[in-house]
C-alpha cells in the first residue's frame, strides 16, 4: 500500500477516534446526571442510562480497534490480515479501516461464534 493511501486511512482513522470519544463525553456527561424523584421516570431513566452504557462500550470498543489500526500503520503491517497474512481487499478497508481480518477471515471467525 502507498505512503498516500496510508496517510488518507491514518487520518479517517483519526477523525473517527475523535468523533467517537466526543460521543463518549457525552454520554459520560448524560449518564452523571442526577436521577428523577419520580419512581416510573427513574425507570425510564434507568432504561436510557442501560442503552447509553452499551453505546458507551461499543465506542470503547471500536476505539480500542482503531488503535490497533494505527499501530499497525506504524508497524507497516496495515492492510494484511492479522490471521492469515493475506492482503486486505481495498473495499473492505473503505468500508471498515480498523478490519485486522481479510473478509474470508472475519467471516470464519463470525461462523465460529
């Protein structure tokens, strides 16, 4: 892969960490909210906070893969599949730019679970 094309995945890379750890401000900010008085509206608080949660897990989730990503920039080993050594395709790096797996790979692994 070109010096180019690395820079553009590097940057998107980082432009998505920032955007998802705004969000994660955010949620952070939502859930330190005081709960209602009102018992059924606590409830309904509390229903939001479980979804926020899971939000807030997915992006930690999904920003410890795009660190994973950019050490792997670092290395100069982005864009091979860390399970069986084989290029990722360009279309799934556009579609997904922290993939660590080829799309044969992902969906081995997916089938496994």
């Amino acid at each position: 892969m070109d010096q180019y094309a690395l820079e553009d995945f590097r940057e998107q890379l980082l432009r998505r960490k920032r955007e998802l750890y705004g969000r994660l401000v955010k949620i952070e900010e939502d859930l330190d909210q005081p709960m209602n008085a009102d018992v059924p509206d606590r409830v309904t608080e509390r229903e939001g906070d479980e979804v926020l949660e899971g939000l807030g897990l997915a992006g930690q989730g999904e920003i410890r893969a795009i660190d994973a990503a950019l050490d792997r920039i670092e290395s100069g080993t982005y864009g091979t599949c860390v399970r069986c050594g084989e290029q990722i395709s360009p279309e799934r790096l556009h579609a997904v730019p922290h993939a660590p797996l080829c799309q044969t790979c992902a969906a081995e692994v997916a089938r496994a679970r």
